[in-house]
C-alpha cells in the first residue's frame, strides 16, 4: 500500500455467532452497582458454547447521565411555558400540540395556557423522580426456552426490548413502570399476522419463548420486583440458618413472556394468546421483598441451577448458603454454581445429558 494512505481495509473479526451472543449475554462485573449496605454478584454459565440465559446489573449511575436528565427535565419544565411566537415553527411536541389545539372549534387562549402547564408539571415530577436512580440497582435475568443459538437470540431480543422500554420510560417518567413491563411482554407474544402468519397456521408457527425477572434493590435491603413466569426468589435468614417463606400471596406471578396479552390492551386481538389478563399491569401487581436483617439474603437463579420445586435441591443449596453465609456474594454464588456444575456430572453419568441447561445465580446480601 502506498505510504501516507491510511489502511482502511475491515479488521479479521474473530468471534463467530456463538462468542458474539455469549459476550452479550454474560454479565460484566465491573458494571456491579455499589450501595449502602448492600452487596450482590451474579453469574451464568451456558450448557454448550453459548445459551439462552441473560443476567445483567442495571448500574444506573453508570449508563444513564442522571444528572444530565434531571437538568433537561428542568430546562423543558420552563420552556413548555413559553408561548410559542407568531408565525414560527414548533420547537417542541407541547407547541405542536398547542398548534393542533388552535385549529380546534371552540379553543381558548387559556386552554393552551393550562396545557403548557400540565407538560410543565410532567417535567418537574420526572426531575423528582430521577434523584431515586442514585441508591437504586437493577437486576435482570430472563431463560430463554432450550439453549444454543436460538434461545441466545431470543434473550437477546429481550435484552435490546428491555434496553429500549428502559430509555422511554426514563424520558417518559424519570423511573420503571408497569408499562415497560407490558410492551416487553407484548414484544415475545405471537402475532397472528405478518411473519408468523406466513407459516399459514398460527398454531404452529414458532413461538418465543421466555421467562424473565426483573427487580430493584434499594439500600434499606427493599426488592421491588416483577416477574414473568420465572421461579420464584428465594430468602435465606441469617438468623434462622434457612430459607424462609415469603408467601405466594406477596407475590404476584405471571406466565412467561408473551404468553399472555392484556384483555383491555387495543391490540390483543393481532396475538395469539394462551388467555387473556383481566387488565393491564399495575404498580400493585408488582411484587416486593425487604431484608430484615445483617447477612439476609437474596437468591434468585435460573431452573438449570434450581426449578423452584426440587426439595433435594433446594436443601442442598440452603446447606452450601449456611456454610458461606459469612463470605461474599461472589463466593456464595461460585458455591453455588459449583454444585450445578457438579449435577450435570451426575446427570452425564446417568445418561440424562438432555437435562443439562444453562445456569444463573445472583445473590444480593444486606451488610
């Protein structure tokens, strides 16, 4: 090549499909959020080289410029004030909406007036709300069904739907809602046209599949959480050396992604659901967890590591909590894993390798 040209030519892409997915999916530990009295680590290990299990921290300090958002939400709070001068073109969505609303029979002057006040008052409670996102850590774990490439990219489409619904409802509210909830949902449910339609029955067109939760912690040890067909977390009490019972009826559950639409929600109809919910999430439907006491706590896991119901399972697992209960998350968790890694073994032995899945495990304890 001659000299002082610059080599432009495309860089030798190492990573197949498989490295490209499994790096996306695994957790990245500098990323884990540091609050008071609280501790948390979490990791996944596929069944083959890649696998449908996501978990990610939701360090928000770190991916979202909350100050920057606090002083935009401000900033818009006065300049929805402002009336817009005669002949010029809208600056923002509240001038065109007050244009929209001049063109009606019967507007007022004041009408626009008390407009400009409401969306005024929308920003001030978004920049209210933010200050929340400094002592606030997110969790998310989603299990794809089956492993390999497939369930990879379905909990890759969760992860990007998640990431999107997430910049919305901070613009939107300054803070997560049910509705990101619902569009997350409703982004794994089968459409009765378009693509799936194509298969020329919908009863056997291919379905997503996936279970997920999601949930914040806050340094008071409180876990706000919704989940979506996903075995239930798990309290381990430092005082009482075991798993406690939390109680279905604190806990509200779903079914899996997509697998269930809204009754009320406009487009139900263009999905093929298994059933309908009466109505669309509320924040009553979220579920939440506090805990009480130093060295609680939290286990969440996917159903490689543990299904929910296995009661081997679960006490061997609330033996090897007890003993290393007094170490970090991160060697409470590796104990853990240690020991879904070691049934795989077992299951190999005995000829069940089709039982092997994807483990994750995330521990949150209270200082």
């Amino acid at each position: 090549m001659p000299s002082g040209i610059p080599n432009t030519a495309p860089e030798p892409v190492d990573a197949d499909i498989d490295d490209y997915l499994r790096q996306r999916l695994m957790p990245v530990e500098g990323a884990i959020p540091r609050l008071p009295g609280i501790e948390m680590y979490g990791n996944s290990i596929p069944a083959g080289r890649v696998g449908g299990d996501l978990f990610e921290y939701i360090n928000f300090q770190q991916r979202y410029n909350i100050d920057g958002r606090i002083a935009r939400a401000n900033k818009l709070a006065e300049k929805y004030l402002e009336p817009l001068p005669p002949g010029a073109t809208p600056r923002n969505g509240v001038d065109a909406h007050v244009q929209w609303l001049e063109s009606r029979p019967g507007f007022k002057p004041a009408d626009a007036v008390e407009y400009r006040k409401a969306k005024s008052s929308e920003q001030l409670q978004i920049a209210e709300e933010l200050p929340d996102l400094y002592t606030t850590a997110g969790v998310l774990l989603v299990d794809a069904q089956g492993h390999g490439v497939i369930a990879a990219k379905i909990a890759s489409t969760v992860h990007d739907t998640f990431h999107t619904a997430m910049l919305a409802e901070l613009d939107r509210n300054g803070k997560t809602t049910p509705d990101m909830f619902e569009r997350i949902n409703l982004r794994l449910a089968r459409s009765v046209t378009a693509r799936n339609a194509l298969s020329g029955n919908t009863d056997v067109s291919p379905r997503e599949i996936a279970t997920m939760i999601y949930g914040e912690i806050h340094p008071g040890g409180l876990f706000r959480f919704v989940n979506f067909g996903h075995p239930p977390p798990l309290i381990f009490s430092a005082e009482f050396g075991r798993f406690v019972d939390i109680g279905d009826s604190f806990v509200a559950h779903f079914p899996a992604l997509g697998l269930e639409i809204p009754e009320d929600h406009p487009d139900q109809s263009r999905y093929a659901s298994i059933g309908f919910r009466r109505k669309q999430l509320r924040s009553s439907d979220l579920s939440a967890i506090t805990l009480m006491g130093g060295g609680d706590i939290l286990f969440l896991y996917t159903d490689g590591v543990y299904d929910g119901a296995d009661d081997r399972d679960r006490h061997v697992i609330e033996q090897i909590v007890q003993q290393h209960k007094r170490e970090s998350p991160k060697s409470i968790c590796n104990a853990i894993l240690d020991y879904a890694v070691a049934n795989d073994d077992r299951l190999r032995q005995i000829g069940e390798p089709d039982r092997i899945d994807d483990k994750t495990v995330f521990i949150i304890k209270s200082a």
